[in-house]
C-alpha cells in the first residue's frame, strides 16, 4: 500500500476511535429463551411477527418451541424460510414483501447470521422503503428506527445478535457488502442453548471458529478499548474451554450455553472495534462462491496471524494466555506462535483443511479488490495491505491441482 493511502486509512481509523465513546453503542438484552419471547412482543405492543429463517432450521423443527409458545400466547405469526447461506437481495425482497401482504409489526431472526443479517436488512428496507439496499451499504446509511428486532442465534458463531452490521449479496453481481449503522442493532438477543442441540458437529465447529475469529480480529486490532478487549478476552477463553465439548457432545447444554455467551462476547468486541482481513477475503469468498462464512474464517485465520507477524505478538500472546495455551511468563513470540498453533491444531481435529477449492484464478484481481474496499479504510489491521498485496492470499487458499 503507498503512503498516502496508509496515511489516509490511519487517520480515519484514529476518528473512528476518537468517536468511539460518544457513538449510540448498545448491547441487546439478553433473554434466556425463546419461551420468553411472547411476554416482550406483548409488552412493546406488537400484534403479528415475521419469523425469518432458513429452510435448514424449518426442516429441523428448531423453530416449533417459539412457534408453540407464539400460539399459547394467541399472538399470530409468519415466517420466511428461504434464506440462504449468504442472503441476497432477492431474499430481503421476498421477507419484506411477506412483511407487508401479513400485516406484521416486528420481526425475529431465528438462525444462523445469515437469518440474522437478512431480517436486519428486511427491517432496514420496511424503515427506508424508497431506498435500496445498495444505497445503505457502508456506514450510517439507515438512519431510521427499526421494527422491533430480535434475534435468535441458532449457532454459537456470527455474533450477528449483537453488531450493528448486515451482510447482504447481490443477487445480481454476487458482490458482497456491508450495512453498518446502529438502528441494526436487535433489542433483544436470544441466547438459548436448547435450540442449539441439533446442530450437526462440523457446523459447531466452524461457527465456533467464526466466534473465535471475531474474538481476534478486533483483540489485535488498533481500536480496541478496555471494554472490547475484554470481552475478546473472555469469549477467547470460553471457546477454548467449550468447543471441543460442544463438538464431541452436541447435547451437553452447559457447553453449548457457553459458546451462546462466548459468541455474544466477541460479537459485542467486534461491533466496536472491527475485523480485519480475515473477514475481508471470508465475505469475497462467500458472495462469489457462497462458501460459508464461519468456514472460510477458520480456514483463513491462521494464515493472516501468520502474515502479521511481530506486529500481533504480544497481543496474541496475551490471547495464548486466556486459551490456556501458554503461561504468563511465555515470551511473547513463543506464546504467539503457540496460540497460532493452537487454532491450527483445533482445524485439524475438526476436519476443516486449509484451501478453499472454488476459487477460479482468474476471479483473484476481482475478489482481491471486494476485500480491499470492504477494509479499507474502515478496519483498523495491525498490518495495511491493499488489493495487490491481498492477491497472494487466494493463491495460498487454492487447492493445488494435480495432474
């Protein structure tokens, strides 16, 4: 990257920063169950809800205890069920279109962040309805207050229940953006591990996994505060203690409730203090070949901690330390790689390799440059790389072919 660009993307990161304690910030509240969730529609005066989901959780039946208690509670409902693993625009269309011809109030997100992100964006489109979505990418774009939002994370990952970001695809394009703007920010966050039982053990793991990228994407980053660091932290800690359980026994609830909390956590940390590159080529990836998200991080993380270098050593280390990957008094660099190791070692006994087979050379100047705008300037990196410098990445994700 030229100087003047690394000096422009540094000044803007330093206001981001300096603006950070007096931007309308908020966490959800918390609710322990979705039993619970009739007595808040109730009280904030809501007559129908738009339930939106995905095909997955319909067929599982995860969304029956919500539906059984909206019935015992006499309070109507509809749901959406054609989200897809990364959502269009086509499917924010067809939400918000239900949304209206129902007659609905409020709106629950009930799945993984894709459901999350794409009732985010319906009740961005009901609030704004002469603008487009694209027209609402990048920061600060909404401005209007939502219908009554809440979400119901389905995987201990997105952290999408707390940020005030939507991740949105094209249909058209497959391009990939962002939607930041506080009004996104659901009011109540579900965190009930009994929707999370039957969630098969790969899914567990990369959602895992995307929670723990978000965890360190904003530890690492240069806009952290004492409040994000942490909560970095403690979902760090968390995932460590609780991934492997939550993935050998699906049905132990008490692991499954931590990873809810430690997504929660490091969704809270990186709502304020960012990603990084990591994300940047995971969401390429996801609009181009709908690869999941939580799966295109655990494959990436390793190789751009790596890529940093000295840069993240002593925060890494101190990451190390809250893992239980190294001791205290580890010096930094041996602790750093130590912690690299440790998420290299998680990979590896959760089967998640470390290409990312659909990618097409001659997609790379074209996935490069989606990652170079969507961080640039916003992501405060420890390292500044632009489109160019970003190409080599695809490279190392692409699957050696064999004649």
């Amino acid at each position: 990257m030229n100087h003047l660009k690394k000096i422009y993307c540094r000044t803007f990161q330093t206001g981001l920063k300096i603006a950070l304690p007096f931007l309308p910030y908020r966490k959800p509240k918390i609710v322990n169950s979705v039993k619970a969730l009739p007595e808040v529609i109730q009280k904030k005066k809501c007559s129908k809800v738009l339930i939106i989901t995905d095909a997955g959780i319909r067929k599982l039946g995860l969304t029956a205890r919500l539906e059984k208690a909206l019935d015992n509670a006499g309070i109507p409902y509809c749901i959406y069920g054609k989200t897809v693993a990364n959502p269009t625009t086509d499917n924010v269309a067809e939400a918000v279109a239900l949304y209206q011809d129902e007659g609905c109030d409020c709106i629950i997100g009930f799945g993984g962040g894709s459901s999350m992100d794409c009732a985010k964006a319906t009740g961005a489109r009901i609030a704004k309805p002469k603008q487009s979505l694209a027209k609402m990418k990048g920061i600060l774009k909404v401005h209007k207050k939502l219908p009554l939002l809440m979400a119901v994370p389905t995987t201990a990952g997105t952290g999408s229940e707390t940020t005030l970001a939507a991740f949105i695809t094209d249909a058209q394009t497959r391009h990939k953006y962002p939607i930041n703007d506080f009004s996104l920010i659901p009011r109540y966050a579900v965190l009930d591990p009994k929707v999370t039982l039957s969630l098969p053990p790969f899914i567990t793991a990369t959602t895992g996994m995307d929670a723990l990228t978000h965890a360190v994407e904003a530890y690492i980053g240069n806009s952290t505060t004492y409040g994000t660091r942490k909560d970095a932290l403690l979902a760090v800690q968390l995932i460590f203690e609780n991934i492997y359980t939550a993935y050998e026994d699906g049905n132990n609830v008490e692991a499954r409730r931590n990873m809810l909390h430690a997504s929660f956590y490091a969704g809270c940390a990186f709502t304020k203090s960012y990603v990084g590159y990591v994300h940047a080529i995971a969401h390429s990836l996801g609009g181009e070949y709908n690869v999941p998200h939580g799966l295109a991080n655990a494959v990436i993380l390793p190789m751009i901690l790596e890529a940093y270098g000295e840069k993240v050593h002593k925060k890494l280390a101190r990451l190390a330390v809250a893992a239980g990957v190294a001791d205290k008094d580890t010096p930094c660099e041996e602790a750093a790689l130590q912690f690299i190791q440790a998420i290299k070692d998680m990979k590896k006994h959760f089967g998640i390799g470390d290409y990312i087979p659909e990618i097409q050379e001659t997609d790379i100047p074209k996935l490069a440059h989606y990652a170079d705008k969507e961080a640039n300037p916003l992501y405060p990196v420890p390292v500044l790389m632009n489109g160019a410098e970003l190409e080599p990445f695809y490279y190392m994700l692409m699957e050696e072919k064999t004649s």
